[in-house]
C-alpha cells in the first residue's frame, strides 16, 4: 500500500506571506492573503486567498440514553436561504468561544439556545468546517441532559438576532432527517453519526 511520502520542508518555511488585507471589518474580519508556497515539486507559486475570521466555536449533542432522545434547535440561517435553502435549519447548539475556555462557552451556549443546564461535558474532537476560506475550528462535545435540569425555554439572545425553537427528537427520528435532508447541518451529522457508531445508545429493546 502506498503511503504518502513525510514532508521534507516544514510547512511554516514553506510558505511566504506577501500581503495581507482587511477587505471588511465588519461582523467579522474577511482579508485578502497573497503569499507564495512552495509546491512539492520545488517551485515557488504565489497564490491569493480570502480567509474569513469568525474566531473558533464549540457545539454539543444532548442526549438521554433512557429516552433515546436528542436535544436540537431550529433557527433561520441567512447564508443557507440566499443559496436556496428554504427552511429553518435543525442544528445542534452551538457558539463562538469569545476568548472563553470551549467548555465554559458550550455550557454557557447550551443554556442560552436550549434552557438546559449541564454539568458534566465530554469532549470528542475537533475540526475545520470550511478550510477553504473559513478559519474557525470546531470543539466538539457531547453530554448527558436531564430534564429537571432545564432553568427556562432557551430560545437564544434577541439582541444577537437569535429567535431559537428547542427540540426534542426521537434520536433515530433524528438519524432519519439527516437521510431525508432535513438536517443539513455538517457539525450536527457529525455529532449525530458519532453517537450513531459509538453506540451512546442501547437498543430499544434493551434493558
């Protein structure tokens, strides 16, 4: 089997930076970036690219295991509607870290989107969305919830522009919406075919 060969030159000597710039400032910070790169073949290429800082995020997926069910939200989406999506999206809770350590702000998220309080939170791993052009990193967890342990309706913060609906779903409800394209969130597919293939729940007819 072939394995791809180790790189010869670590990449931070294989890149050149140019220029940098700010093209807005606005919401977030999107730059135009204009660098070389060394290729593999040894050639340098200057190549251009517009990056999109958001900062990084963290998400969650509640679950109970007794109940076999699964905490979403629903919100409108601005970017999924101007590409055509014409629905609320189902998502799992989610928000920017703004320079909190990922598990105090998906606790803090979790009860601003959903109500619920949560104790106990278990990271699972991390990831880049959209390396192309965005820059955000992704923390990922998931965590028990009980619910007694909801304080309010959750619902989001109206001075963000959040008008956020809960849900509980059936979690193979869940796993079905994905497959009829109802949920098109990637960081929620991913949270939901994680407790799908490591098993966070037993069987129905167990127990």
């Amino acid at each position: 089997m072939n394995t791809p060969d180790a790189p010869k030159t670590p990449l931070e000597e294989r890149i050149r930076i140019r220029e940098i710039k700010t093209l807005s400032d606005d919401w977030y910070v999107l730059k135009k970036n204009t660098f070389d790169y060394l290729r593999k073949d040894g050639s340098w290429q200057t190549q251009s690219r517009e990056t999109y800082d958001r900062g990084n995020g963290a998400t969650i997926l509640l679950y109970h295991p007794e109940q076999q069910t699964v905490v979403l939200t629903r919100q409108f989406r601005f970017p999924a509607f101007v590409n055509g999506y014409r629905d609320l999206m189902i998502e799992a809770a989610a928000g920017l870290l703004d320079e909190s350590e990922p598990e105090a702000c998906i606790r803090r998220e979790v009860e601003e989107e959903t109500g619920y309080r949560v104790d106990r939170v278990h990271k699972i791993f991390e990831a880049f969305m959209s390396p192309g052009s965005v820059t955000e990193k992704l923390h990922f967890f998931v965590a028990e919830y009980d619910p007694a342990s909801r304080d309010n309706s959750g619902g989001g913060l109206e001075e963000e522009g959040e008008d956020i609906e809960v849900l509980e779903l059936p979690f193979q409800e869940a796993l079905e919406m994905v497959r009829k394209g109802q949920i098109v969130d990637a960081k929620t597919i991913l949270l939901l075919q994680y407790a799908q293939v490591n098993q966070l729940f037993s069987s129905p007819s167990e127990g």
